[in-house]
C-alpha cells in the first residue's frame, strides 16, 4: 500500500470513533449555562449520525423540548460508502419497519427528523423521531446533505477525522453555527488558524486535550494502551481514547470570558522559571514555554503552546500569529538559508543533515540554534 494510502486508512479508522453521551452533556451544558436560550427555535444538523450509534442525536431528541428546538434533522453515511468496512447488520427497528430496503440499507444514507409528538405519548423525544432512505449515500459534500445544512442554524457533531478540512470549509462557508470535534493539532491547519485568529472560531468549554473516550465498532483492533486507559475511566469492552480531541465552535461560552491570573515577568523569573526569558533569533518576540507563566506586564509578542487556546479569553489577548514556515503573519525577523539549516543540524547533533529552523521559533541556547515547539503568537490587549 502506498504511503499516503496507509495514513488515510489509519485517519478512517478514526473515523468510526463514536461520541459518549456523557462528553456531549456536559459540553452542551456550558452553552446553556452562559445562555439558556441558545438553541431555542433552532433548526440543528447532524450531518453524520446514525441514531443507533450517535449519541449526538438520542441527546439533542431527548432534550428537544428542554432546549425548545425547532427541528433536529440527523442523516447518515451509507456503510457501503465508509473507508473503514466494518461487519454491518441493519437494525431491527429498520428490518421490521415496512419501507425496509435490502439494497437502500447498505448502497443509501438515512435521514431522521424530529419536529413533533409523532407517537402521542405526550412528549418529543427519540420515539418520535421520523425515517427515510437519502437519495444518495449521505456524504456531506452532496447536494442532498447541502440542501439541508443551508436549511439549518446549526450545525453538531463529530465528524469524520479524516475529513476534517473539508468539513470546516464545508461549514463555514455556508456561514452557520456550530460545535465539532476534532484533533488539537488542527489548530495549526492553513484552513482552521486564520478562523481562530480572527476570533470566527473558538476552542469548546470542556474536555479540550484531555482524554475523550470514543466507543468504536464491535471487535475493533484497539491498541492496548488506550484500551487501559478508557477502562481506567470507566469505560471497557470496545473503547478507545484519544488524548489529544477537543471542541471547536463559534458558539460562546462562560470559560472564554474568564481571564488567566498571572504574575509579572519579574515574578516569574523569580519564583517561576529561575532564569530570564529568552527571545527568539528569527522572531521579534520573547519564548513562553508554559501558559502559566506568560507574563501579564510584557507588552510585546509572546510564543505560546497551542495549549494556550484553552485558556484564550479574547478580552484579554489579541492572536497576531502562529510560528510557521511560510511566514503568513509577518513576523519572521530572519530566514534562515539552506546552508544554516545544515551549519545547525551539525552543530547540534554531530551529523549531516537539515534542521528545518524556518518552520518554527527558534531560541540561541548555549551557543546553538535550538527548534522550539509549535508556538502561537500572542499580544496582552490594550
Ligand atoms: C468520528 S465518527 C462520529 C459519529 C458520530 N457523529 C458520533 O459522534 O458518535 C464520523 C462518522 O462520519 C461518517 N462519515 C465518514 N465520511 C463521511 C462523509 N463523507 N459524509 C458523511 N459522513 C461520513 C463515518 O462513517 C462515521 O460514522
């Protein structure tokens, strides 16, 4: 299998990680809480969610009268149209129902609706959700899927992670509201950091580079070490856990407008880090390796890791950038050339080689060019 063959049937395997109830509550609840009427009279898609598995779906149902919803919509993918094949076996509930299709269930993606007490029980809730056979196979680039995102006011889910891109384009694009999963690490994409730069997208309330457990199809390979770990949180059987997910939204929340408590650079270099801030060779800016000790009377630019963006109020700092090769932002103060790449990489490890210095911030320690991690480039606000 080619390279890039491999890597995309390791993304889709991650594209079968399916969301616990409880993640979903809890997130949902922060939005509540800093405004109760945040999904009152709102028409929300759930673009890839089966009800059998999403729970994003049986939560948005159960509670559809609680949030005042207008209409929850939630279409799946057909399984024949899935990268990562698992053994799949319609439900009962749609074997049993009368417009079962041996053909649709497989080769078509599902559309559910819920607007009304449909079962007459009194209430709206999962049961009254209604069903039918898409057209086509429910990818969410079809002109079916379009159709109905443009129809609502918002959109939630986990998508699929190896389409994550797509999907944010895909959303933003047609301008609506949203809450997603995704990775930590998308956070640097080309197409995601200009959004958060620009306060268009935020980091979620809860759970962001904590562990999320995902439950996955029945007799999934689960690397072990996750295994334990979702078993230590309560989760056993077939579970796995990602380190690394987090929430992105447009949607605001209380823990955004809380500022960060911090001490003065003086203070941090004197219980803190013990030694003076360092400030990068090809940056107009000082290195922060931990977002505890960003100084808050430093009024210059500041290199933070992509962990600060958990803690981003926007009241607070101004994003001016990120430390990437291309220098998007304007603030590289230096390129290094290819020779210095090479000069570095010898300098530091003793053998031939290139030191990529111009993807990152780079700091003089001991007389060498050191790499640091990927950093965000930050501003206290006036
Ligand atoms: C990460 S899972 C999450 C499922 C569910 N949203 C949840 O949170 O439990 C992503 C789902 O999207 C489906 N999917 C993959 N590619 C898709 C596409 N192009 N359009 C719609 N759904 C897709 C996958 O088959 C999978 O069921």
């Amino acid at each position: 299998m080619a390279n890039s063959n491999l890597t995309n049937a390791k993304n889709a395997k991650n594209d079968e990680f399916y969301t616990q109830y409880h993640d979903i509550q809890k997130e949902i609840e922060a939005y509540l809480e800093f405004n109760p009427s945040v999904f009152k009279g709102k028409t929300i898609l759930m673009p890839c969610d089966d009800p059998e598995w999403s729970n994003f779906t049986k939560f948005f149902a159960q509670n559809f009268e609680r949030f005042g919803l207008k209409k929850l919509i939630s279409t799946s993918y057909a399984p024949d149209s899935k990268i990562h094949k698992s053994a799949y076996q319609p439900t009962l509930f749609e074997t049993t129902n009368p417009q079962f299709d041996e053909k649709k269930t497989v080769k078509n993606g599902k559309i559910f609706t819920l607007t009304s007490d449909k079962s007459g029980d009194g209430k709206i809730d999962v049961d009254d959700l209604e069903w039918q056979y898409l057209q086509g196979d429910g990818n969410f680039n079809s002109k079916e899927i379009i159709k109905l995102r443009d129809e609502a006011d918002m959109i939630i889910t986990n998508p699929p992670f190896s389409l994550f891109r797509e999907f944010v384009a895909w959303i933003i694009e047609a301008n609506k509201q949203f809450l997603i999963i995704g990775n930590m690490n998308a956070i640097t994409y080309k197409e995601v950091f200009p959004l958060i730069k620009e306060n268009e997208m935020w980091l979620g309330a809860t759970g962001n580079g904590n562990d999320m457990v995902f439950a996955v199809p029945k007799g999934s390979e689960i690397n072990e070490n996750d295994r334990q770990k979702a078993a230590r949180l309560g989760y056993v059987g077939d579970f796995t856990r990602l380190g690394n997910s987090c929430w992105f939204t447009n949607i605001d929340h209380g823990r955004r407008h809380k500022p960060l408590e911090l001490m003065t650079k003086e203070e941090i270099v004197k219980y803190g880090t013990k030694k003076e801030f360092e400030k990068y060779d090809n940056y107009d800016a000082i290195e922060v390796s931990f977002v505890k000790f960003i100084p808050s009377d430093y009024e210059g630019v500041m290199g933070v890791p992509i962990s600060f963006l958990d803690k981003y109020s926007p009241e607070q700092f101004e994003i001016v950038g990120m430390c990437e090769n291309e220098d998007l932002y304007n603030f590289k103060t230096k390129v290094y050339t290819t020779d210095e790449c090479k000069q570095a990489y010898l300098d530091k490890f003793g053998k031939k080689g290139t030191y990529d210095l111009n993807a990152s911030g780079v700091v003089l320690r001991d007389g060498l060019l050191e790499k640091v991690y990927q950093r965000i480039l930050i501003k206290h606000k006036k």
